[in-house]
C-alpha cells in the first residue's frame, strides 16, 4: 500500500504514447531550469540540479536535451521564471489531493487546478486543509525483479534508510528527505537501478472509493493533472486507485 500511488502512476505512464512521454520530457525540463537558476550550471556544486538530472536519466531524456536545457537556463536571463506552489484539495468521497506545480501564470494555473477539481466532484481548499494527512519523505522504488530481498534491505538500510517496505511488485524504501540523495547514490553504486526516487507526500492514512461512478471521475481528475504542463507531481490518499481502468 505504502508506495502504492506513486508506483501505479509510474505504470501508467509507461504505458502511455510518445506524447506523454513528451509531457514528461517538459516537466522535467522546468526542474532542470529552476535547479540551474536557483544554484547554477555545474551539478558538482548545485545537489538539487544533480538530482534532477538523475531523474531526467531515469526517465530516458536524452542528454543532449539535458545539456540543452542547462545551457539555455544558464544564459539566458529573459527566459521564463517558473514559480513553485502547492495545491491542496479534495476529490470525489473525500480523497486528500496534493498538487505541485512549476507555473510562469499563476492565474492560468490555479484556474486549471480549480476547474479539474470542481469538473470531477471535488473541491480545491485552503493551505494546510489535507497536508496534515501526509508526511514528507524520501521515496526509493525498485522493481523486484532479479532483486535479493534480504541483501537490499540490509543494503539500503546500512546506507541511511529509515525503513523498508515490500509493496506488490517493487520494493519500497523510505528515507529523511535530506538522506535522499545519499541513499541513492549509495543503493546505486551496488548496482541497483531504481525507477523512482524523490521526496513524496505520502498519506499517514487512506480513503476508499466503491462508487464506479466516483471511481472514473477519481481517475479522470487524476489524468486532468497529470496532463497538464504546470503540474509537477499529485499526491493523493486513494486506497483503490488500481480500480480504475482509465
């Protein structure tokens, strides 16, 4: 359950076309941009600008885009200053709904998040109106596949791990958000290829949805996100999301 949203969402989009990785490609892009103005160019020197572009790595930017995108954030200064704000807000029977977004247009933005919110039977709230419902973590994904169980976990703990969870088909390895990076690096130099690592909003607990009805809007609010350029990452507490079928 712990891992459990994040690691459907990374499913699902996997499975999507070339114009959702494309989606993905672009937001990734606005991290790498905002890492390099807010630290610099050289990722030796700027941590969060390294772990973005690990994450553009894990995602299969090319490196060329990579390099692009570094160099064009780096020089030019009359490019577009995205601003970092959080959302949060309720979907259909109740589900807690964390948004981030990178946006050059405020308006533009809370105007979207607000529409997909109200479309699907939800509503957008104030400023600490869910967050109280997660804690903020270091999350660690790694496919079980060819993966020794008990070597991981002693792995990933002796690295700085605070916990280690078994969830479906990947492992689940939690960390202090400050630990992240460490932890990572160190899972990777054993060998490890993990197929996410960030810090997450994960929910302390969890609200089911047994209206079918309730179910595809859930789902489709979901999508509205995810599709959209301004958003970043949604966090939710939905227990059943594997019930939609999108």
């Amino acid at each position: 359950m712990s891992g459990h949203s994040k690691w459907s969402t990374i499913k699902r989009k996997k499975e999507k076309t070339d114009n959702a990785r494309a989606k993905v490609f672009t937001k990734i892009g606005r991290e790498i941009a905002v890492a390099v103005r807010e630290g610099g160019p050289d990722p030796a020197g700027n941590s969060k600008l390294k772990d973005v572009i690990a994450k553009a790595k894990a995602n299969n930017v090319p490196n060329d885009n990579i390099e692009r995108i570094i160099k064009k954030a780096a020089g030019d200064q009359s490019a577009d200053n995205y601003e970092e704000i959080v959302y949060e807000g309720y979907g259909p029977n109740g589900v807690a709904v964390i948004v981030e977004a990178l946006t050059d247009n405020r308006n533009r933005t809370a105007g979207d998040v607000r529409h997909y919110f109200d479309k699907y039977g939800g509503n957008m709230g104030q400023s600490g109106s869910v967050m109280f419902m997660f804690n903020r973590q270091g999350v660690i994904l790694i496919e079980k596949e060819d993966v020794n169980e008990d070597q991981l976990m002693e792995d990933a703990l002796e690295a700085g791990a605070v916990d280690f969870l078994s969830d479906g088909d990947i492992f689940d390895i939690r960390t202090e958000v400050n630990d992240l990076t460490a932890v990572r690096e160190a899972l990777e130099a054993k060998g490890y290829t993990p197929v996410s690592f960030q810090a997450e909003y994960v929910p302390t607990t969890y609200t089911r949805i047994d209206d079918p009805d309730a179910i595809v809007s859930m789902g489709k609010m979901l999508e509205m996100f995810e599709d959209n350029d301004d958003v970043q990452d949604v966090w939710h507490n939905w227990e059943n999301e594997d019930d939609y079928e999108g």
